[in-house]
C-alpha cells in the first residue's frame, strides 16, 4: 500500500499503453510478493525487454509471471529468469521467450524449490542452443513433463531426443511434441515411483503429527551435477529431500511383499531426519580434528541413537526403518556392508551377526542406555570402533566415507554450526525463558530499586496497581521512571493452509494503552456532521422498540383479540370463511446484543484520499489535528475517516443503549501484534473514550487473524444472545514477515469460520477496491461490503450498523 504506482510515472511511459496496463492489473499482487529492492528490479527487468524491441507480448508475459514465480519460490528467481530471456534473446523468436515466460509459473509450482528452478532454465538455455526448433512444442507440454519427471529426468528425457533427432528437423518436433511412441517410451521409462512435489504436503502433516511442530522440507535433484546426490540431508533447520524415491528392492529377488513403496521411503527418510533435529546438538567440540573415518563411525552410531529416542515415543517407526535396513550383506565388499549390518543390528534386537566390528558396536551401545540422551555416548562408541577398524584387516576404500542406508542424511548436520537460528526458534541450551511475576505491594516497595535491570531481565515484576513514591507528589513511578505498561503476552494459532494444520501458540498479541489526543476532534467531527447526526436520529427512532410488544392477527396468541373475534363470528353468519387469527400475543423484546467496532490501523491507513472523492474539510484555525496527522496538500487521510465513522458510531449506539467497545490493531510481525481498547464495554462513552478516538495513529502492519480471534475472545465473555464483531479496513491481510499473501488470507478465513461456530458474526466493511478478488472468500458472500467512494464512509458505517442490528 506504500508503494504506488504513480511514483513511476517515467517507467509507465517508457513501457507504453498496453504494458502499463496490465502493469496496474498486476500491481496488487506484486507489491504484496516484492520486497521494495525486488519490486524495483522487476520493473527495470520489464523497461529492459520492452527496450529490446521485440513486441509487447514479451513484456506482458514477464509482467504477468513474474509475481507468480516469486510467489511460489521467491523473488530471487525473477532475475535469473530474465537472465535467462536475454541469453535467449539472439536465439530464437520473442514468441518462444513469451513462452518461456508464460509457463515458469508451472515450472516453479512443479518444481518448489529455487535450486532446482535455476537448474531448469540451465536447461532451457542449452535446449535454444541445440534444438531451437524443439523449444516450443517443449514448452506446450511442459506440465504434463513436470508432472511425471523429476528434474533429472527432464534432461535425460530433452538429451535423448536431441541426440536420436538432431537432423531429422520433422521427428525432433513430432518428438518434443510427444506425439511419437519413442518419446511416450522414453518419458515412461524416466518416470520415478513417487514425485516430492506431490506428497510434500502429506510428509508435512506427517512430521506435525508425529512431534507437534513444524519442519521445513525442500526438495533437492540428485540428477545434476551437485554434491548432495540422492542423500538426503539437513542444513539450516531445512531438511533436503531427494525430489522423487523409487520403490525399495531389498534385493534383486525380493519378493512382492518385502518391496517398500517409494511413500514409505519418504516417510522412513524425513522422519530420520526430524529425529536428528529433535535429538542431536551440535557437536561443540568440532569436527576439524577427526578424520573421515572417525566422523563416519560418530554418525552411524547417531542414527542409532536418535532412532532409538524416536521409538520409544514411537513404536511403529522401527517396523518402517528395519524394512530399509539390509540384513544379507556381502562382506566381501570392504567396510560399507559392515555398516549396513551395524546399523541394522543397533535398531532390530531380533537381528544376529556374528562380525567382530557389529557385535562389539552393539555391546557398547546397549551398554550405554542409560546414557542415551547423552549424545556424548555416540562420539566415544564411534572414535573406540573407528579404532578397532583402524587395528583390523578391514580394507579402507572410497566407501569409507559413507554406507548405502537409502533413507538417512549424510549427517553434516552434526558438524556445521547452525549459523543463524529463526526468531521465535525454540530456547537453544544456556537460554532462559522470561517470565512475568505479579507481586504484592510490600513486594515491589522492598525491591523497587533494581540495579542494572532492563528489558532482558530472566523475571519482570508486575503490580496490578499504580505504585506511587514516598513523596506524596501524584506522579507515580510508571510515569516518571517506567515505560508504556502492557498486558501479559496473548497467545493464538494460525492456520497453515499449506499444511492444512495449526500452528500453535504461533502469534503473540499484547494489549497496549491507547494514546490520548483533544476531544475537540471528535466534538468536532459530531458538529460537522449535524445533518448525518440528525437521520441517524430518525433512524434510531425507528429501532425496533424494547419492552412488552403485542402482536395481533396470530393463530396461537395468549389472549383473544375481541375485535378479530367479533369479525369472524360475522364472517361465520354470513357464510364466508372467518379469519383464524383472532389471537395476540405478547413478547419480551430485548437488544440483547454485544458489538466491537475492530478498526485496522496498518500504516497504509495514513494515505491520502484522492483529492477528487474527499469531502473532508478541516478547520487549521482550530487546533483539532497537529501537522504530522495531515499531509503536506492538507488531504484528509484513510484514518481521518475511520475516526469520523467510529465516533459517529459511537454515537449512535450510546444513544441506542446497546454494549459497545471500538479497539484497534496493528502489527509488527506474528511476534508483535498490537491491540488497544479505545473503548471497552464497562466504560461510559465519555470524554476519556473520546480522547483515545481523538489519539488514534497508525503504523505497521495487518496481520488480521488474531486480533479477529481476540476481539472474538472478548466478545465470547460477554453473556448477550447475539454478538456483532464490525472489522473496519482498508486492505488484505498482510505482514511484514510473511511474503505468501495466501497464508494470511486463509488464517482470517480461518478465524471468522471459528467465531462464525462459536455465535459470533463477523462483517467486514473494507476501503481496499480490490477487494473483490478476497473479501467473499474471507468473510463469506454476505459478510461484507466494499465501500468505493470511501469519503462517505460517516455516514454509511452507522447506517449499516442500525440495518444489521435491527
């Protein structure tokens, strides 16, 4: 919302009619996908196509794509797509290069993973230069491709058929257009048993189901030249996983039934790998001084040991992993097949092995069980066998530096330093968690006076009452010595719509004072807006009355409405059908009902209003408004606006009588979401109230979801029959520490469904004019209204609130 796209106004003029156009069609979505740098670059990159004078569509399809692919993989695999195009550029045909651009959307979807998406235009760029014919039917058929092959054997599959048809111009097209039966033949021979891309949200689940948290899984090829190949492994908290497992063959003749399918395998492989981050420090005493040999033998009885953890909590893991562990090894082989039949020996208690090296690892393990937790045991079992080895005849080759166990990682996890951890990462060891002690008074007055203390203090002492000093001087010690006092951290999940899971206890929302401004702003506001606050008068006239209400004209009344009577006891003598309705009945009519007013106060809330739609008038010669809440034209802004509908609000629900409160919220991140009470249910709606109206600013960010979930929270206390939560905005859900737009809209859809269950209805009356593409689908089709002229907003905020709660 910062960003406008009027700020380049030079650049719109460079790209011409059509291209702007569709550039303000896709601005929404890019500014919310863009950091401010990559935003730039992306416009540079589509003045740079439109300056190479190939045609529009070029430009368009790079437009149109770009905020698509950093979606899906981010924002720094827009460049080297563009890279790409230019390399492409003396090659072939703009047509071909829209195409490329067209369907990297598809390629980043298939592929989820940046590494893997600059590999594939890599190989792009090496398809123009051999077979710049076969690009384009390559292109067309790109998804039904990526749906069957890994990256690896994309290329395997692009080579053949460059190979097989590299004169032959009519079948290399026919080839590449998978029209003919050598290419059904070759693709099919490719396809691998189970794609990463298709189960990853399953394994997710998995991980979640197993250990209650989250893991971060990503994909990796081991079909390109890089030093990862098929293992798996886990850097940065990110655990790798090969992009595609074939079915597992325990040996050549292995019958139906001991074949593990290739789920299994991704099952067996990422719950190895989650075990390791659950169990395994980093080993601080370093790896520089071992040898590879030493470092092999430490992490093999670490597998053993974190599967061992994981099975007590877990007891149907070992069945999946002794499925993928070799139990007929031919020794004759050097060292790998020892390891192979240690590791299997340390997991299967049923299993036997007569070889030295597996018969002393197992004694040492299993001598060391009360020890287990203690990951010190795997370094000194692993450096006493890579000792035994050494003083053995086992012969030391190539394979030294690994065994074949297809599902575990090649343990660097166990010797790189985790260089960064995620803020909100669990407490690492040595860390303390801050705690909030309430106190009594005697308490704080002996321990007032801390030496040295400041936000990092292991324990905050709080004092549910203001403290005021020895000197009778009516300051207390919050306003001279302490800072802006807070609620106690609250707490809500979110809802991972990729993991279809909750994350729990996953936003932190603190309850901060509002700030105070003049109450002439808003008693101003009320005598600006006179004839507003007269129909609003009629309308509240017209509210449906309270008290005893007679109905007449009813079947089943309580008493008989002797009129009615009368007339159909006439109706009967003249031999005509009588009216039936000859009852009253009387009822009890209550506004039994609670409301908060949820107004958005993100920074976007400080722009302007168009000049043009404003109606806005402010009086400079009364000091109502200070010069930083006005800008520089003297434009009334977003929150000008909110600030008129909510005190013309509250001004007609205080002369209803119904229970209200207007709150507020703003965000800095899922760690720092701020919420503050302008004015809550017990209170009067008195100057005091007016004075938190007249204060309101805004900053930061929207992250909807759990000020949706507290305000629910508050109103769920309430005791009323009917409970109204008004959500006052002006844009979508968005934060400054999450890059998918999605993840935050499906969180509010999540939070309003929750609230819709528990007899809280949610309507949200939004500013943004694109809202059409989200706000149904948030709020449901009746739920909401798009406000487009937004200086009416005034008048129509409480008018909407007397239809609604009639």
């Amino acid at each position: 919302m910062s960003v406008q796209l009027s700020d380049f106004e030079g650049l719109l003029e460079e790209l011409g009619d059509q291209s702007a156009e569709i550039l303000e069609a896709n601005w929404h979505e890019a500014t919310r996908v863009f950091t401010p740098r990559g935003l730039q670059s992306y416009l540079d990159a589509a003045v740079g196509l439109k300056s190479l004078g190939r045609g529009v569509d070029l430009v368009i399809s790079f437009i149109e794509s770009a905020p698509i692919v950093a979606k899906e993989i981010g924002e720094q695999a827009v460049p080297d797509l563009h890279s790409v195009a230019i390399k492409m550029y003396s090659r072939t045909s703009s047509e071909v290069i829209a195409l490329v651009f067209s369907t990297a959307p598809i390629a980043a979807n298939r592929l989820g993973e940046i590494d893997l998406f600059k590999a594939y235009l890599g190989l792009l760029n090496n398809l123009v230069a051999k077979a710049p014919r076969a690009i384009r039917p390559f292109l067309k058929n790109l998804d039904v491709l990526l749906g069957q092959l890994t990256l690896g054997g994309l290329r395997r599959w692009t080579t053949w058929g460059v190979s097989a048809y590299r004169d032959d111009f009519d079948a290399q097209i026919e080839y590449f257009s998978l029209e003919s039966e050598q290419a059904k033949a070759i693709l099919k021979q490719e396809q691998r048993g189970v794609l990463f891309v298709n189960i990853q949200r399953r394994l997710n689940m998995y991980l979640r189901s197993l250990w209650g948290r989250d893991f971060f899984i990503r994909p990796t090829s081991g079909d390109y030249e890089t030093r990862e190949g098929y293992r798996p492994y886990i850097e940065h908290y990110f655990i790798h996983l090969p992009d595609a497992f074939d079915d597992f063959k325990p040996s050549e003749d292995a019958d139906k039934d001991s074949i593990v399918p290739g789920m299994d395998v991704y099952r067996a492989s990422s719950a190895h790998a989650a075990a390791h981050i659950v169990f395994s420090p980093y080993d601080e005493n370093g790896a520089e001084e071992l040898s590879n040999l030493q470092r092999l033998m430490i992490g093999v009885i670490e597998d053993a040991r974190v599967e061992q953890l994981s099975v007590e909590k877990f007891p149907g893991m070992k069945q999946l992993w002794i499925k993928l562990l070799p139990a007929d090894v031919n020794l004759n082989d050097g060292l790998q097949p020892i390891l192979d039949r240690m590791a299997r020996a340390l997991l299967d208690d049923s299993y036997e092995d007569d070889h030295f090296l597996v018969v002393d690892a197992r004694k040492q393990f299993f001598a060391a069980q009360d020890r287990i937790l203690d990951a010190e045991i795997s370094r000194e079992i692993g450096l006493n066998l890579s000792q035994q080895i050494l003083n053995s005849d086992i012969v030391l080759n190539s394979s030294n530096d690994k065994y074949s166990n297809i599902y575990r990682d090649d343990n660097r996890c166990l010797w790189q330093s985790p260089d960064y951890i995620e803020e909100g990462h669990e407490l690492l060891p040595g860390e303390v968690q801050q705690v909030r002690k309430y106190v009594s008074l005697m308490e704080m007055v002996n321990a007032v006076e801390v030496p040295n203390a400041g936000d990092d203090a292991q324990e905050i002492w709080v004092l549910n009452t203001e403290f005021f000093p020895y000197e009778d001087n009516g300051i207390s010690w919050n306003e001279m010595e302490g800072k802006e006092p807070i609620s106690s951290p609250v707490h809500y999940h979110e809802w991972d719509y990729q993991t279809q899971l909750e994350r729990p206890g996953w936003v932190t929302l603190l309850e901060k004072r509002p700030k105070s401004g003049d109450t002439e702003v808003i008693d101003e506001i009320l005598e600006r807006h006179k004839p507003l606050v007269r129909r609003l008068k009629a309308l509240i006239e017209a509210v449906q009355p309270q008290g005893l209400v007679r109905q007449r004209k009813v079947e089943d009344g309580d008493e008989i409405d002797l009129n009615e009577a009368i007339n159909a006891m006439i109706d009967i003598r003249r031999g005509v059908q009588p009216d039936p309705r000859i009852g009253i009945r009387t009822t009890l009519q209550i506004r039994d009902l609670s409301v908060i007013l949820l107004v958005d106060l993100s920074e976007s809330t400080n722009d302007p209003l168009p000049a043009a739609k404003s109606n806005f008038s402010v009086n400079l010669d009364k000091k109502i408004k200070s010069e930083s809440d006005l800008k520089e034209d003297n434009q009334p802004t977003i929150l000008d606006l909110s600030r008129e509908a909510a005190a013309l609000m509250a001004d007609a629900m205080d002369k209803i009588g119904d229970p209200f409160a207007i709150h507020g919220f703003d965000s800095n991140g899922r760690h720092d979401v701020e919420y503050y009470r302008f004015k809550d249910f017990d209170e009067d709606y008195d100057d005091k109230a007016k004075a938190h109206l007249a204060g309101m600013t805004g900053q930061l960010s929207t992250r909807m979801g759990a000020a949706i979930r507290h305000a629910g929270s508050l109103l769920n206390e309430r005791g009323t029959s009917k409970k109204i939560l008004f959500l006052l905005t002006d844009g979508e859900p968005a934060d400054n520490d999450e890059n998918d737009p999605q993840y935050l809209r499906f969180d509010t859809k999540r939070a309003v469904e929750e609230l819709a269950r528990e007899g809280v209805n949610t309507f949200c009356l939004t500013l943004d004019p694109h809202a059409d593409e989200y706000v149904s689908r948030i709020f449901g089709a009746q739920n909401f209204l798009i406000l487009d002229d937004v200086a009416r907003l005034p008048e129509k905020l409480p008018e909407l609130y007397l239809s609604l709660t009639k």
